[in-house]
C-alpha cells in the first residue's frame, strides 16, 4: 500500500539526520587531522630552528675572529648601500 505524506516526511528527516550525522563526522575528523598536522610541522619548525642555533652557536665558538669580522664587514658593507640608495634620492 501506499505511503502516507507523514510516513515519507518521517523518512526524508530520518535520512536527512544520518546525512547531516555523517557530514559532521567527517568534518571533525578533517579537522582533527588538520590540527595534528599542524602540531607536526610547528614541532620540526622548532626542532629546525633549534639546530640552526645550536650550529650557529658552535660555529661562532669555534672562529670568533673571522665572526666578528664576517659581522663588520656585512654591516659596513649594508650601510654603504643605504646611504648609496638615500644619497640617490
């Protein structure tokens, strides 16, 4: 026999709210993976950043003379050409 009206309106809400269940799902284990994601790559940027310091540290230990000097040079070398580029305007 036939369905009636509110039999099928029963219907189109139930399959509607598993829809909606399943959406929602989805979209909290999308974030759920995004945030693990980003704690990866924000925990390596740290670990990255940590070694460049570290290395730094040990490489300026290691020739404190030629760093000072590789230092003078980059600064002197800088403020020749923002006063070359201020000169010019």
């Amino acid at each position: 026999m036939s369905q009636t009206v509110a039999e099928r309106a029963t219907e189109h809400v139930s399959e509607s709210a598993r829809q909606a269940s399943c959406a929602t799902s989805a979209i909290a284990d999308a974030l759920e993976d995004g945030v693990r994601v980003v704690r990866r790559a924000a925990k390596q940027g740290g670990d990255a950043a940590e070694e460049i310091l570290n290395d730094t540290t040990e490489r300026i230990q290691r020739n404190p003379v030629l760093t000072v000097a590789t230092s003078f040079a980059v600064g002197i070398t800088a403020g020749t050409l923002i006063g070359w580029m201020l000169r010019r305007r």
